[in-house]
C-alpha cells in the first residue's frame, strides 16, 4: 500500500485554516477534504493534533517530538550498558551477552 504525501507541520496548519473557512462557507467536510486531496480521517487526525495551533507552535511540537524520541533512545541505550555493568561488577560474567558474544567468537 503506498502511501499519500509527506505534510511539514506549517502545511498542514495552512490546510487545517483552509478547510476551516470552507466548512464555515457552507461545504461539507467532505467535499473540502477531496479539494484538498486529503481523506477525512486524515483531517481529523490533523484537527484533533494540530487544532488551533499557529504555525510556529506545530513547527515546535515536531522539533520537540524528535527530541523527545532521540532522548528515550538514549535513555534505553544508557539503560543497557547500566545492566550489563551491574551483571559484570557483580561477578556474574556470563550474564553478559557483549561476553557472550565474545566467548562464541573466541572458541
């Protein structure tokens, strides 16, 4: 299944706003999703997560989501490494799976 167009967050507060102003006109949500080649669902999703944003706000959420998924990366990575030094300071070496690794290489 292929999927439709990429939209940065400016776009699609620009097509929310047009959308908007062509309910208020009179046309159904229907009719101004086809105009702006987008499904309704889609425009839902839109409305319910960028609704009454301006422009620099959603540019903002975006940059602070991919921080917040670049952050919990870290965290689990640093998570991680905390574990497999804890099972080595404690002497239980084969717990280890880098060792591990290491040692089925080895032999």
């Amino acid at each position: 299944m292929a999927r439709g167009k990429r939209y940065q967050p400016e776009q699609v507060v620009n097509l929310l706003r047009q959308i908007e102003v062509a309910i208020a006109n009179g046309k159904t949500t229907a009719q101004t999703c086809k105009e702006a080649e987008i499904v309704e669902q889609t425009y839902f999703r839109w409305r319910k997560e960028y609704g009454g944003l301006q422009i620099d706000q959603a540019k903002r959420l975006k940059e602070l989501e991919q921080e917040n998924a670049k952050l919990k990366r870290l965290v689990a990575n640093l998570s991680l490494d905390n574990l497999v030094l804890k099972d080595i300071a404690s002497g239980n070496v084969w717990s280890a799976p880098f060792l591990q690794a290491q040692f089925a290489f080895d032999t």
